[in-house]
C-alpha cells in the first residue's frame, strides 16, 4: 500500500465520519451514522478472526466508512453514489489499485449482494451483519420507520411479509457469518413467520 502520508490513515476515517455526521438526512433512522460506525466495528471482528494483513485491513475499514455515504446525494443507487463522491477523498492518499479494490468492496453491498473476492464477501456480510444477531430487532424497527419514510411499506403485515422474503432470500457467504449469524437469522425466519401468521386473525 502507498499512504503518500503517513498521517492520512485514520486521518481520512475520521474526516470522512465528520461529514457523514453533518451531511447525512435526519430522516435515516437505518442508513446513519450507527449503523456505519456498526459495520466498520464488525467488519474489526472480521479482520481480527482471519487474520487480515494490516494494508488489506486498512482498505477494509475504509470501505466500511464509505460504503453509505452516497446517502447524502439520494438513496438511488446510492453504493455507485458512495464511489463517485469518496473518489476526491481518496484519490490523494491511495493508489487507482487500492481505489478499485475498495470501489469493489462497496459494490458488493448493494442488494442482491454478488460479491466476488474474499473480501467483498467480508464488506457484504458485515453491512448485513445484525441479521443475525440478538439486536435484529431494534435494528430492524429503524429500517421499518425509514421504509415508512420513503413508502416502501405502509404498515406492518407489508414489513413483514418484505422481512421474510428478504432473510429467506438472503445467504451469508464467509465461514464467519455462516458459523456464527446463521443459527439467529433461521430462528427469526420462523419469528417472523409466526407473527404473520398471528397477524391473519386479528
């Protein structure tokens, strides 16, 4: 990796938080500030887990830190968004290579996820991460509101029922999330299915 200053990295994480903080609507109660902040800290997990050398983890964690940020531009195809508007940021400090690679990495979030190296795999399992994990709920309850917000859903049954096709259609793609989000995200399937059911005769 080339850092043409040694100071640029966390240097760049944090300015590039700065402005996702100033810059991102209010009315994203999901895409914000928490859940990439929450990504970054799994994707730690990852790299801890696997062992990543420190120049591939650097491009990891700012991946993690971009992957959203077309956000402050509109939520339409927000990941090509997310790459056009950190190219400026990144430009300085990293190398056309180390561009393409993170450019990579936040394509792989957009849903259907098709991620194609090892590590778009780890930036796709981590931006979808709380799928499986004891917080689904709370996490989940920020999506339906922000959902509400742009009317792809107007009431519960349609969450739900837009809940259960998304996690059955969804597959994780390391041994990591697949050892340890799978078992969670099987038990909120059936969750999910049995307060659809409940939902029939009321």
């Amino acid at each position: 990796m080339i850092l043409r200053n040694k100071n640029s990295y966390p240097k760049i994480c944090f300015e590039i938080i700065e402005q996702l903080n100033e810059k991102l609507p209010n009315y994203l109660s999901y895409h914000s500030l928490d859940h990439i902040i929450d990504v970054a800290n799994v994707c730690n997990d990852y790299i801890e887990y696997y062992n990543i050398p420190e120049e591939m983890a650097i491009l990891i964690r700012i991946a993690a830190i971009c992957h959203d940020y077309g956000f402050v531009v509109s939520p339409l195809n927000h990941e090509e968004r997310s790459i056009i508007e950190i190219q400026p940021l990144l430009t300085p400090i990293l190398t056309s290579e180390e561009i393409d690679i993170i450019n990579g990495m936040i394509r792989a979030t957009k849903v259907p996820q098709e991620p194609k190296t090892f590590y778009e795999q780890i930036l796709a399992d981590a931006d979808l991460d709380y799928l499986g994990r004891k917080d689904y709920n709370s996490i989940s309850a920020k999506l339906f509101k922000e959902y509400l917000h742009f009317d792809i859903v107007s009431n519960r049954i349609e969450w739900l029922d837009l809940q259960i096709s998304f996690l059955e259609k969804h597959k994780f793609h390391t041994d990591f999330a697949k050892k340890n989000r799978e078992k969670l995200k099987f038990e909120k399937i059936k969750e999910l299915k049995s307060l659809r059911l409940a939902a029939n005769y009321k």
